[in-house]
C-alpha cells in the first residue's frame, strides 16, 4: 500500500516561495506511485487539481492557474516528490495534498486518485 506523507507548508506574503515535499513511503516503487499529482482545497470550496509529475512516461502537467510560478518534480533517490511556488498569490491558499496513482490524468472524472496524503495548509496573505 503506497503512503504519502506532505510537509513544507506555512504562511507567507502575497509574492513569496513556499516549497512543499511528498514523501512516498510503504513502497515507493509501487506501479499505483506511478504518477504523482497536487491537489490544493480553498474553505469552502470544491478540491482542485493543481499538478502531476508521471515518472514513467516524463509528463508534467499544471493548471493554468499557476503555470509559470509553480515547479513540480520528483527525486527517485529520496522518495520524494516535490512542489516549487513561487509568486504566491492569496488565490494559492489552501491545504494542499499530494495523491498517487498510475498516470497523469483524469484529475476531475469519476474516479480519484487512489492514495492521499494528510494535507499541508499554504495561507498567503495580501
């Protein structure tokens, strides 16, 4: 059973860097650790996708809404998945959650992402 465990969340000014950490454990190498994605959730609002990192066929993928700001990669070695942001807006706060599955893709449809992390709450100020 693949489990992930998020951390590097915090509160920052608006134009500020956060950078988040996933750590993949129980078995890092599972087919079902495949693909790595971000998700984020605003109070009160419906969970959005935000990225995904797929380490077998090299797709990054990202919401249009921080394309340019935000930098998704994967440390094989260390079991790690990281989230780069930069030019942290007060639209970015949320807790955000790292979740695996077999690919990229399909963030929204029927069915999720079959494992998640516990969350780590970004909060942006203006």
């Amino acid at each position: 059973q693949v489990q992930l465990a998020e951390s590097g969340g915090g509160s920052v000014q608006s134009g500020g860097s956060l950078r988040l950490s996933c750590v993949i454990s129980g078995d890092a190498s599972d087919v079902f650790a495949t693909a790595i994605a971000w998700f984020r959730r605003a109070p009160g609002k419906k969970r959005e996708w935000v990225s995904c990192i797929d380490s077998r066929d090299g797709t990054i993928d990202y919401t249009d809404s921080v394309k340019g700001r935000f930098t998704i990669s994967r440390d094989n070695a260390k079991n790690t998945v990281y989230l780069q942001m930069n030019n942290l807006k007060p639209e970015d706060t949320g807790v955000y959650y790292c979740a695996a599955d077999l690919g990229c893709g399909d963030y929204e449809g029927p069915f999720p992402f079959r494992s998640w992390g516990q969350g780590t709450q970004v909060t942006i100020s203006s």
